[in-house]
C-alpha cells in the first residue's frame, strides 16, 4: 500500500543563481533547428531516496535552439499513477527569475524562455512507500505539440525492515495440541531511527484470537503490552524479537499475515507511515490420530443370553492426551453393554480399553457397528476422526426372547425422566399371544405408546419373529429408591397364563434431588477507567446424575442506560433456558462490567435448576468505574 503525499505541505525551493562579476557576453545562437528547438541535459533522472517523508531532488535543464523567444510545456505522461514524483519549480539559469507557470496537475506547465536562454527544471521524488518507481515527464513545444521528448524517472526504495527468518513458520500443530512459540528477529534496515508497529490482516487491535485457535498469543521485545500490539522504535541498524505462540483447534490451513507499518521518528511524530512488507504466518492444523481393531469376534451365543466380555484396545498415536468416544450402530434385538478406561482419556503413545457385551435379541448371524470417535474438549464428537469395529456375533434361536431382564434406571433427578425399552420377540415356530402384568410395577414408573407396544390392555398376537416392545418411562416426583418388575407371560385363548411362560423384567430407579455447582460466587471488578470493559465468567457445573436446564436472572443496582453491568449467556455451552446439561458437564454465563462514567455498581447474579428457583445460587457482583488520566 502506499500512502499518498500531501503536496500542499512541501516547502518550495527557489534556486537563485547570482552570477556577480562572472557574466560574460555570450553569441546570439544560431537559428534553430526545426527538428529540435530544444535540448535537455538529460534523458531521465535516477533517483535514490531514503525511505519515509525524506524528498530526493534532481535537476533536468531545458536549452531554447530556436533562436528567438519560444513557449515550451512539461507534464506528466502518467500522472496521477506516479505522484511520488512531482515539478517544484523552474528558473532561469542566467536570471534566476522564474521561468515555469502553470498547474501542478495534470495540465501541466508552460516554460517562455529567450533565445539561447535554459530553465533549470526541479523535479522531486517523495516516496510513499518501499518499491520500485517509475514515471515519464513529456516535453512539448507549445502552444503546438510538434517536438517532444521523454524523460524517464526512475526509483528505488528498500524496505526499512528486514526479518529473520522471512515467516512464521509453524508447520503442522495438533489440533488441542500443546501451544508452539515461534521467535523472528525485526532489523532496522533504513539508516536512520524509526517507529514501527504491526497489524493483524485484517487490522487488529490484539493479537489474533478467534475461532481458528485454542492459544494465540503475542510476546517479545518488540512487543508493546500496554498498545496490546507489536510496536517500538528501533535505532539504525538495531534488533528487537517478536514472539508468536499459537495452539489451533481447527483443522485445515490457518495462515495469516501480519503487516508492518513504519515512518521516519520525530519527536512530534510529523513523518508519514509508510506500508511495508507482510510477514506470513503458516500454520497447518491436523487432527490427532489414533488405532482401533476393524473387527472382533464375540463367537455364538444362545438367545437372550449375555456374552462374556471382549477387550478392545485403542490407541492414542497423537502427540497429545484425547478423550476417546464410543456409539454403536441402532439394533433394537441386541442389548450393548459398555464399559472400560477410555471414557478417563488416554495418554500420547498410550492404550485404552473398551470393554463390551452383548445380549442379543434376534437370532442368526449379526453384525454390530463400534463406531469409536475423538471427543473435542466440549465433550462433543470430533468430525472427522470416527473408525468403525464390526462386531460379529451368531445368535440362537429360542421359543420366546424378553430382554433387557433388568432396567436398572439408577439416580434420576426428581422431575426428570429416563426411557428404557423392553424387547419382546416371538423366537418359536407358532403364534403366541403376549400378556403384560404389570401388578408389581414400582411407583413412579409407566408404560408408555410407542411403536409395537405389547402392552394394548389385552393379550397380543405376536406371530413368529415378529417383536413388540414395552416402553417404562421412570419419570419420579418424590425421592427415595423403589424396585418391583414387569411379567411377560403367554396366555391361552381363555386369557390364562401357560405354567412356565413367564418372564420377569425386574426394575429398579433411585430418584434424588439435582445437584449443581455454582464458581464463583463473588465477582468484583475492582475499579476500571471509563469506557474499558472487562469479564468474567460463572461456571455452573451439573453434578446430578440427569441433565438440567439452568435458568439465570440479573440485576444491578444502575438503571435504564447508566446500567454497566450485564450478563449473558457465553461460551460453547452457555447456561441458556432449554439447553440441557449433561451431569458432570458444565455451562457458562459471562459478566461484564463497561463503566460510561464514574460510579459505583453492584449486581446479583441468581442461577437455578428448570422451575426450582426456591434452589437458587446468588453470585454477589460488584465494580467501580472512574476516570484516569
């Protein structure tokens, strides 16, 4: 980018030529030339300038040949393409009076010059930035254009700033990975003393935090904390270090470039800042990997019958610790039972295992699908790090399959509810008719409408292979453990029970109050200039067994627009009406205190769990504006 010069602010040279004692009588040329009524004493001017506001000056002189008073005119063949370069003025070189009128635009300038006489033409480059400059000033004789010659004007500036390395280089980075520092050492390279600063592309205040990255962080000896900007002025020829440390959490290309920005230093900062080179950040982030089994075998089993156990490693062959997530592919005939370390995390380079059982509810050969997954640090799935294990099993046929044969509901939040399905299958070769007991259901438990239902008020046919389902809805009021059991028998025509039918579905559910956590619970701004802002965050942490819908309110002691305390909803996981938490999950709630002039404010932050408010937590805020100087 270059930075256009204002010419109204540039002093205007005179020169005067006081020839005292040293004229002497010179000929009358002789008549001119057509073909060249004028020479100049040169063909084009090389300019070498020093970076910023400083002007490089030359001299380029036009000798009348026409052998009487003659009109002559000089522009710009490219203005305003090239206004780093520009005519300041023109005298005559025996006189010394001024012999260019005219704009300085693009019209242009008249040059009356007497026979034999020559104007002394001044020409300066001011250069708006580092580059290589280029411009032509046309020549004409006038008032007709009918002899013109160009000269060419040429320019080099260096860049006042030199870096090494060239970039930030940081190569691939982990995704979650630990955060890498890369160092460049910043040279002024100028001559002279100069002011510097860089600026995130786009332009930016602070370093460049988003969403691209976990950590970005600026440092160094170049770097100004107070400006929160990379920044300082550097002697000739000395050093400073600018630091960058970066953690992404996103895959993918995440370059960007810093721009530095320079001008001459004054002591009352007069000189123009001038754009420089850009400094490229690379940053490549890659997802962490790890290693799975594509299948494991679980062998044959009879209907309805748990297998025993299968270990299933996974390893972690990523440079950083991962959370290792597990889901199984919908089979509404088969209970899935999982446990093992991987859910605690596993270490770089370390094994885990996952631990699973299966308890089918159909019969024949069957292939379930692990699907093991990274988990982000919110918890949720890592897009584009799933592998699937195909579990194989064989299934035997038996005359009538009823599983899960326990729902043990365990802890439920006392107003929540928690569904769990019963199978129902008719494995044998005839028709049945399914009979539902529920007598010994406990309280707080129901069956539910649902697809299939095997529970219709009265025996169901139920033909070979075909299932039906009960649906037990744990939904409890009151807190305390109960425990009883669903029977599912086959009755004959007359609706009795066939001896030895039954199957017993035993149930159990404790109900227990939500329980949450609320950090912190005093927040004190302590004081703050007029017009900065500073937050804060409130971390509500569900330590119930169900998730919870948390619900907040605030006020302040300000009113309408002098209120400059706020809370909001912040964070991946903000602590918004209807969005559950999970239990040992947390949420978040921002507070921010922006003073507009010199008060003293508090407020109440108050947080409960859905409808409960009478199980409020306050958390006490309290912040004082003032003015500085």
């Amino acid at each position: 980018m270059r930075v256009s010069t204002n010419r109204s602010l540039r002093p205007i040279t005179l020169v005067l030529a006081v020839l005292l004692g040293l004229l002497t009588l010179v000929a009358p040329a002789p008549p001119g030339n057509a073909a060249a009524p004028y020479t100049l004493s040169a063909s084009g001017l090389a300019f070498r300038a020093v970076p910023f506001d400083v002007q490089a000056t030359q001299h380029i002189t036009l000798t009348n040949k026409t052998g009487a008073a003659a009109s002559f005119s000089v522009r710009f063949a490219d203005y305003p393409e090239n206004e780093a370069f520009w005519v300041e003025t023109g005298v005559d070189t025996v006189s010394g009076a001024t012999c260019l009128t005219g704009s300085t635009t693009a019209d242009g300038w008249d040059i009356d010059l007497a026979a034999g006489r020559a104007c002394d033409i001044t020409v300066i480059f001011g250069p708006v930035g580092p580059g290589a400059y280029a411009g032509t000033l046309e020549v004409d004789t006038a008032p007709t254009a009918t002899y013109r010659k160009d000269v060419t004007l040429t320019a080099i500036v260096t860049q006042p700033l030199g870096w090494t390395p060239k970039a930030w280089e940081f190569g691939d980075l982990t995704v979650t990975g630990p955060a890498v520092t890369k160092t460049i050492t910043m040279k002024n390279t100028s001559g002279q003393k100069i002011e510097f600063f860089m600026s995130y592309e786009p332009p930016a205040e602070g370093p460049p935090i988003g969403n691209s990255y976990e950590t970005a962080y600026a440092g160094g000896t170049c770097w100004d904390s107070d400006e929160l900007k990379y920044h300082g002025v550097l002697e000739t020829n000395a050093t400073c270090t600018a630091e960058l440390t970066l953690a992404p959490n996103v895959a993918g290309n995440l370059d960007f470039d810093f721009t530095a920005i320079a001008r001459r230093y004054t002591d009352n900062n007069s000189s123009e800042w001038m754009s420089t080179q850009a400094v490229p950040v690379h940053v490549n982030g890659v997802l962490p990997t790890f290693t799975v089994p594509e299948q494991v075998s679980f062998g044959s089993v009879a209907h309805g019958v748990p297998t025993a156990y299968k270990d299933i490693k996974v390893k972690n062959t990523s440079p950083v610790a991962q959370r290792i997530g597990v889901r199984f592919s919908d089979d509404n005939e088969s209970v899935i039972e999982q446990h093992g370390t991987c859910i605690f995390g596993v270490a770089p380079g370390k094994t885990c295992t996952i631990q699973v059982r299966i308890t089918p509810y159909e019969g024949g050969d069957l292939v379930i699908t692990m699907t093991t997954f990274l988990r982000k640090p919110d918890n949720s799935e890592w897009a584009g790090t799933a592998k699937d294990t195909k579990l194989l099993l064989t299934a035997k046929y038996g005359s009538k399959s009823v599983g899960p044969g326990n729902l043990n509901f365990g802890k439920i939040d006392v107003g929540y509810s928690l569904l769990k399905v019963v199978t129902v299958k008719n494995t044998g070769k005839g028709n049945e008719l399914i009979h539902i007991d529920t007598s010994s259901m406990p309280f707080g438990l129901s069956l539910i409408d649902g697809t299939s239902r095997c529970d219709v008020g009265v025996a169901r046919p139920v033909a070979p292979g075909e299932t039906c389902f009960l649906y037990v809805l744990a939904e409890p009021s009151v807190v305390g453990e109960v425990a009883g059991s669903i029977g599912v028998t086959e009755v004959d025509l007359a609706n009795n029970e066939i001896p030895g039918s039954r199957r017993t579905v035993k149930i159990k559910m404790e109900a227990v109050n939500a329980t949450f956590t609320v950090a912190p619970t005093d927040i004190d701004f302590g004081f703050l200039g007029v017009g900065f802002t500073r937050t804060k965050t409130v971390t509500v942490t569900n330590t119930s067994a169900s998730p919870i819908d948390f619900n907040f309110s605030f006020s302040s002691s300000g009113s309408g627009m002098f209120t400059y305390l706020t809370a909001t909803p912040s964070g991946t996981s903000p602590c918004s009406p209807g969005a559950a938490i999970k239990p040992n999950k947390k949420c978040t709630i921002e507070v921010k205190f922006a003073p507009g002039e010199v008060t003293t404010e508090t407020g109440q932050l108050t947080i409960w769990p859905y409808n409960q408010t009478w199980r409020s937590t306050v958390v006490n805020v309290k912040g004082v504006g003032l003015v500085q100087d």
